[in-house]
C-alpha cells in the first residue's frame, strides 16, 4: 500500500501542469481543462486516467483503518496539500496577475498556473467559470477560489503564517495593510500613464503630469517604509505582501525611465533582483502576443 501511495504521488507529482508551467512562453496556454476545475478528473495516473483511477479504486481503500490504541490520532497526520491553481492574464502586460503571482510565490505554496490570453473570447468565457469576477488574478485552493489581489495576500498569509507575507507586529501589518490598500484602490493616472509592460523600453518618455503626483506619493512610501524597518524590502529583510503589490511599479519605473530618488533606485534594484521576478520576467520576455495599444491596464 506505501508504494501504491508513493507511486502515485510520483505520478501525480512528474505529470501535473508543473511540466507545463516550464514550457516556452512559460505558463501553461493549454486547455483549460487541464487544469484547475476539472484538474483531478483529467490528470493521469499512467496511461489510466485519474476518474477512472479513482473509480476502480473503491472509496473505501483511501479511508485510513482505525487507529489502535496509543497510535497516533488523525488529526495529527498532515492532509495531502490542497492543489493549487492561479489563473492569470499576459505576463508582459497585466500587472495584477503578476502581483497575485508573486504573492503565491512568497508563500511558498505548490501551485499550478493557468494563463488567459486576456484577447481570447473562448478563455473569458471559461474564466468565469473560475473567476466569478471574470478579472485575473484567480486563486484556485482545494474547493477555495479566491479573487482579487488583496484578498489572494490576505488568505496566503492565512495558510502559511510563516511565510511573512504580513509582518509579525501588529503596527508594521497595519502600515503593510494600508499600503497595499492604497496601491489597490488608488494611483489610477500612474497606471494609465505607465501600463506595465515589461517588454517595452522607453527612453525620454514623456511622463503624464498628473502622472508625478502618484509618482511622488509612491516613493514617499518606500522612503518611509525602508528607513523605518530597515529595507532592503519595504518591511525589513524579506519581501512581504507590499513588496508584491508595489513590484509591477518599479517595472513601470524602469520601463519608462522615471527619474528617481537613489533610495528608490536602490528599492527597484532589489525587486528586480529577486529571483521571482527574473522568473516572471523571462517568462514575459517569451509571450509572442503585442499588445500595440493599451488604453487601460491589465
Ligand atoms: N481589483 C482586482 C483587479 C484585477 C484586474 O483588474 N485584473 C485585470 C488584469 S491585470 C483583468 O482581469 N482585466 C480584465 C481582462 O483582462 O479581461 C484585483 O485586485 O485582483
């Protein structure tokens, strides 16, 4: 039976949509019904497919015996980890997906990722299907879904407290909170000035006027942050939650050139160093799709 189980996480391990997410273009532009909601009818075991694997195999052989007296109770034994999912939009261009995917990658959750080609007709009526919203990010967690980018910060820092996704003390994770809330709801002329596009290198380019007000306001944060906990992350040594909410800004920063104080220069140098985002960035640099006009952010 333990090798039955250990087969069986190998399998299930070597032919999930990980090998997919290493694919060019790195994400997984398959059908969607590889992944996600219908993830565990479809993915196989073998040649066998899992329905039909877990039809052969009576309900009743996954039911642990009952446990003998003295051994260990139940709720001791860790469940297998929920599967994870994130859906997504363009790599190069939609700034939110990257946030959430940023935000799943510091917690250090096993997730799968799906992208919708945000042009795709087909892909958003699917997305619906996952994405009551019909926006992406969409964190798909064992039977949780979870839209929206604070609320995905918010449950990861829920299952994994000790990933650090919100400081430990409580008046840094207020301070943490109200700034992702403020990239959330706000700075909307930063983001129709500067779309994110992490393709694009535009030198001496004309910046939006009402543009430098969130500019400013922006780096009046990170000055604030990274001299009252210490940097090089906006609340000490890791990145957090904010680190993930402000990072599609720095790569506006350097996509458009603005000019920046040297303490924000040093904050952009450390986000675009961090390995997840090397990740992201190549992955976005494969993404043949151009968008040529972009009058609103993704
Ligand atoms: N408030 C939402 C914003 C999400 C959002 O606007 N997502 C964009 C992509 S970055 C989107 O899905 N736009 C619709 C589309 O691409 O069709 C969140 O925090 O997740």
């Amino acid at each position: 039976m333990g090798c039955l189980l250990q087969l069986l996480r190998q399998r299930w391990g070597l032919l999930g949509l990980r090998a997919c997410s290493d694919t060019a273009g790195g994400g997984c532009h398959v059908d969607w019904h590889n992944a996600c909601t219908r993830q565990w009818i479809y993915r196989y075991v073998g040649d066998v497919p899992m329905a039909t694997a877990l039809k052969t195999r009576p309900r009743s052989t996954a039911v642990a015996p009952k446990p003998k007296r003295g051994a260990v109770p139940s709720h001791a034994i860790p469940k297998a980890p929920a599967s994870a999912c994130i859906t997504l939009s363009s790599k190069n261009y939609s700034s939110w997906s990257l946030r959430g995917w940023l935000m799943v990658k510091l917690a250090g959750l096993d997730f799968d990722e799906m992208i919708v080609p945000p042009d795709d007709a087909n892909a958003r009526k699917e997305i619906l299907l996952l994405s009551p919203s019909i926006l992406v990010p969409c964190l798909t967690h064992g039977d949780i879904k979870v839209w929206d980018t604070l609320a995905i910060g918010e449950y990861l820092a829920e299952i994994k407290p000790k990933a650090g996704l919100l400081p430990t003390d409580i008046a840094a994770r207020a301070h943490c909170r109200a700034i992702c809330g403020e990239m959330h709801s706000g700075f909307s002329s930063l983001r129709s000035a500067l779309p994110m596009n992490l393709k694009g290198d535009f030198p001496g380019y004309k910046v939006w006027a009402r543009a430098d007000g969130d500019i400013e306001r922006i780096t009046a944060i990170w000055r604030e942050c990274l001299a009252k906990y210490g940097g090089p992350f906006l609340f000490g040594a890791h990145p957090c939650m904010a680190d993930a909410m402000y990072a599609p800004v720095v790569t506006r920063f350097l996509t458009y050139h603005v000019k920046l104080d040297p303490t924000a220069v040093r904050y952009c140098q450390h986000i675009m160093a961090m390995p997840e985002m090397k990740e992201w960035i190549a992955a976005a640099k494969r993404e043949h799709e151009d968008i040529e006009e972009l009058d609103m952010e993704f």
